[in-house]
C-alpha cells in the first residue's frame, strides 16, 4: 500500500495514531459549529462525501450527522485506520494518498480535507485527482491553519515561526494552487472551535508534542521555551480557530 512520504517527515503517524484519536477529537459544540458550516455550500439529497486524509476518521464520523451522507474515509496510513476503526467499525475506509484516489470519475459530490493539504506529496497531482472523482456541480472543502488568517493564540508564544509556517499554505497560495487546477473561490471562513487557558494548551502541547506538524517543526529548546510562557500565564484565555475554504469547480 502507498505511503506519503512528505507526512511521514512531518509527523510518523504510524506511531502516533492513538494519540492523534485523542488530541485531535473536537467537542460536540464544535462539531456542531463546522456543521452550519459547511451545510449552506452542500448539494441537495444525498451526498457522496470523500473524506481525504481522514485520519482517524474525527469527522468521517461527524458527516452523516451533518447531513445525509454517505461517507468514505482516504487514509495511507495502516495505524490511522486500524484507530478509526477501533472508534467506529462502522467507517469505510480506502487506504489510499491523494495522489491516486481509487474512486471512479464524478462520483463525489464534497471532497473534504481537514488538516491534511499540507501533508501531501505532490499537491498539483492531487488537486487533479480531486476535480477527476468531483462531479460537476461538487464543491471542495478545505480544513486548514491558514498563516497571517487563522488565530491559534497559544502558537504565537513559541519560536521559530518561520518554519512551522513554511509547512503551511497562504490564503493567496490556496486560491492561486486551486484555481490553476480549474476550481474558483465560493467562500472563505474562520470557525471558532474553542476557547482555553494557557494552562490548558500547554498541556496539549506537551502531549501531542509528536503527534502535530506545527509542533514537531520545533527545536525542544523552542518547544520549552514556548511551554514556560503558556505555563507563565495559566489562565490567559487564548482562542482556536481553524479556516474553511470552498472550492467549485469552474
């Protein structure tokens, strides 16, 4: 089975797959936030979403509450999917990269990818692949930390921005990368997931130290340096936004 190399430098999901079941899960509120979300840009009746990059399957689950949807989880690594079905058995998964989707032409309605562009290996051939299984009137949804656009407070307190930002792409990348592969703009947002104390952060920085790209682009030094600041300030309230980009098909 394929793997992604450009992921495994980022983070070895392989070995942090449980522990990205659990840092990662988001609260029912949130979920619920991301489903007004996304519902005003889906076609009517039933949809046929494909989940790229789904991990542990975090909102392969959450889709059908959503909205009808028939859901199919893409995931090259063998750890994500052995945790998402441990989760719920009841996920179809496709071990899979972007790259080459084995799915057939026009046959998604939403192509969903959250927190997973940036991890793919050749990202002009699988923005190919993506307008090849949309159908025509389909929409790409784009989960992602945008630099300069998406405020996670608790990043800014730790050095070494620079990198960690390289790992991500701009807004202006992203409408410039999509529209060369015939996609136009529908709407971009900002979704409040959470608030937290710093105090709360640091300690999901602290477990999910190997587990998440931004932090594992991190010297230990920074990583310490950025925890004794979060830990300076135990109850500053910090916010957790992530950005939603829409695509159509032009």
């Amino acid at each position: 089975m394929p793997g992604n190399r450009r992921s495994q430098e980022l983070v070895d999901y392989e070995q942090v797959a449980e522990l990205y079941e659990e840092g990662r899960a988001l609260p029912p509120e949130a979920l619920a936030r991301w489903g007004e979300t996304v519902r005003p840009h889906l076609p009517s009746g039933t949809r046929r979403v494909l989940d790229v990059g789904a991990g542990t399957g975090i909102f392969a689950r959450a889709w059908p509450a959503w909205a009808p949807a028939a859901v199919a989880a893409v995931e090259p690594s063998a750890a994500m999917v052995l945790a998402g079905m441990q989760a719920d058995s009841g996920i179809r998964y496709l071990r899979a990269v972007a790259e080459a989707l084995p799915v057939r032409d026009g046959t998604a309605d939403v192509v969903w990818i959250s927190a997973a562009l940036h991890h793919f290996g050749d990202v002009h051939r699988a923005i190919d692949e993506l307008g090849r299984v949309l159908q025509p009137a389909g929409r790409v949804l784009v989960r992602t930390y945008v630099p300069g656009r998406t405020e996670m407070t608790w990043v800014d307190e730790f050095p070494g921005r620079a990198r960690w930002q390289a790992r991500f792409h701009s807004e202006e990348d992203l409408v410039a990368l999509f529209g060369g592969h015939g996609f136009h703009l529908v709407d971009v947002r900002d979704v409040l997931e959470w608030t937290e104390t710093y105090a709360e952060s640091a300690r999901w920085v602290a477990r999910m130290r190997h587990a998440d790209s931004i932090l594992t682009a991190l010297t230990d030094e920074e990583i310490g340096a950025g925890l004794d600041v979060l830990r300076s300030q135990p109850s500053r309230l910090g916010r957790m936004e992530v950005t939603l980009f829409v695509f159509g098909r032009q």
